[in-house]
C-alpha cells in the first residue's frame, strides 16, 4: 500500500542505494532488480495535495533506494534487499520546509 512513510528509513535505503551501486557487488544489484515501482494515482495525488497544502513545497524529488531490512520490517509489501523509489517534497529557493517521503509501490516484477 503507497503511503507516507519514516524519512529516516527512507534515507537508510538510499544510502543503501548509494553503497551497492557504487561498489562491487554485482550479485546484490542483481538481486535488488525491479523492472519498475507503480504508485497508485489517487495515493500520489493524495500525497501531493497534502504535502503543497501543508508547506512551501513545490518540487518532487525521486530517488533510489535498496530496502533495508529495517524498512521491510515496519512496512509489510517491502523486499529487503530489492529496488525502490522514494518520492520526497522539496521547497524551492532560501528555505527548504519538512520533507515528506512517499513510498511502498508495487514491486515490478
């Protein structure tokens, strides 16, 4: 189920994103493979709205991430170990507001 969920998960699977595709370990980045992350449109509009409405934000930022077994553990859907994207709101210019994270699409395949 799409939802809002911890940052500082988040930015662990990131990191773990980061430390496999910038290392050696060909067979972790193969068994990590998604082909694609579906988002349900009513949960990302929905998120959207609340985090435009709530903040200054005005960018969507995407990132990779590699789910960490702390993340799989919290939000039931997640595969440690596999492909991830995370939707992050961002502010534009001076100030940069609370960042909301977006995630648990559906794994492809």
């Amino acid at each position: 189920m799409s939802q809002t969920v911890d940052p500082a998960l988040a930015e662990e699977c990131v990191a773990q994103y980061t430390k496999m595709y910038t290392g050696n370990d060909t067979t972790a980045i193969l068994n990590a493979y998604s082909e694609s992350v579906s988002f349900p449109i009513e949960s990302v509009t929905g998120f959207m709205a609340a985090a435009t409405s709530a903040s200054t934000a005005d960018i969507l930022e995407i990132k990779f991430g590699v789910y960490t077994e702390a993340f799989a553990a919290k939000y039931p859907g997640a595969i440690a170990g596999r492909l991830t994207l995370f939707l992050y709101t961002k502010g534009h210019g001076l100030g940069d507001p609370p960042r909301d994270v977006f995630n648990n699409g559906a794994l492809q395949p």
